[in-house]
C-alpha cells in the first residue's frame, strides 16, 4: 500500500515537471474513465 502511494507520488511529481505533458495524459485518463 505504502508502495503505492510513493509510486503515486513520483508519477504527480513527474506530472508537474513535465507540466502541459502530465495535464494532456490526466486529461486522457478522465476521458478514459
């Protein structure tokens, strides 16, 4: 659990670097679900 939440973590700190690229594939994901 603990695990996951760190890998969540790296991947939203990754998203905000990456900036216009992490908010296009959030993007993807609501469209997704």
């Amino acid at each position: 659990m603990l695990f996951l939440l760190r890998v969540c973590d790296s991947f939203l700190t990754l998203s905000v670097s990456f900036g216009c690229l992490g908010f296009g594939y959030h993007n993807v994901l609501l469209s997704v679900y």
